[in-house]
C-alpha cells in the first residue's frame, strides 16, 4: 500500500514539473485582435483547409509572428494582406478575388457539375435510343422458333 502511495505521489511530481505557465496572447491586446481580424482570412500554408487562426502549425506561428511585426510597424490590414499574398500567391487567401489565374478556383466546380450532368443525358438519350429500337424490331421466325423451343424445355 505504502509502494502504490508513494508512486501516486511520484507521478503527481512529475506531472507538476512538466507543467508549464500559459503565455499570454500578447503585450498589446490591440495587436493581438487585428492579428487574429487579419488570420482569419488567410489560409494555413500547411493545414489548407484550416485559417491562420486556428492553425497550430510551426509555420503558421512563424507567420503569426510576422504579421505582428508588421502591425507594429504601422502597416494597414492590406498591405499585410498584399504582403502575404505576394509571398504565398493567391493560394494563401480564404477568399481569392476573381482574375484569370483564380478562374479555375472559382468556377471549376461548376463546369464539372455541368459536364457531368451533359454527360448524364446525353448517355441517358443513347440509353433509350437504343432500347426502343431492339423493341421495334420483330423477332424473325427462326428467333420466334428458338424461344419456343426454350421456353417449352423449361416448363417439362
């Protein structure tokens, strides 16, 4: 008893030391909102489908980091925005603007959608073409003869 004790007491210690003082958010509360205002519309380079703000990645801390040097620098919301996006491309944005390079992002969903719904009854249209013209055509009298033939050997 006195062993199981004692190696409570131990893992209780350890759990202690391994302990560590939560960081604050930052010296300026004031930074720390327009960094996360400005994270939440820029994608984690590593995540992708994640914001800036809720990445926990290192680089995702890393680029924390580098927009609240910006913002002490005096820098807008756009010019670090357009920073990041000169950096990392269009790709970094939650929200891409629509150009040329971005069409792709912006309506390929929907050219795929309306190709597969083309596709669909065009292939449908061929479908019943096809049934409606093997139930036009009769049955010659050697193929009328043949089904007889199976047909009665399967009722004996």
């Amino acid at each position: 008893m006195k062993r199981l004790w004692m190696a409570l007491v131990l893992v209780f210690a350890c759990s202690l030391a391994a302990a560590n003082e939560a960081k604050p958010l930052a010296e300026d509360p004031v930074v720390e909102q327009r960094l996360i205002r400005i994270s939440e519309d820029i994608r984690c380079l590593v995540c992708q489908n994640e914001s800036l703000a809720g990445s926990r990645a290192d680089l995702a801390n890393d680029l924390r980091r580098e927009i609240r040097k910006l913002i002490r620098e005096g820098k807008t919301d756009a010019e670090i925005t357009d920073f990041l996006v000169s950096r990392y491309g269009d790709f970094v944005l939650y929200r891409p603007p629509v150009k040329p390079l971005t069409w792709v992002l912006w309506f390929g969903p929907f050219l795929l959608l309306l190709g597969g719904v083309v596709f669909l009854i065009r292939f449908l249209r061929q479908r019943q073409q096809a049934h409606a013209a093997v139930a036009e055509t009769p049955l010659s009298d050697e193929e009328r003869r043949r089904a007889k033939a199976l047909l009665d050997a399967t009722e004996n």
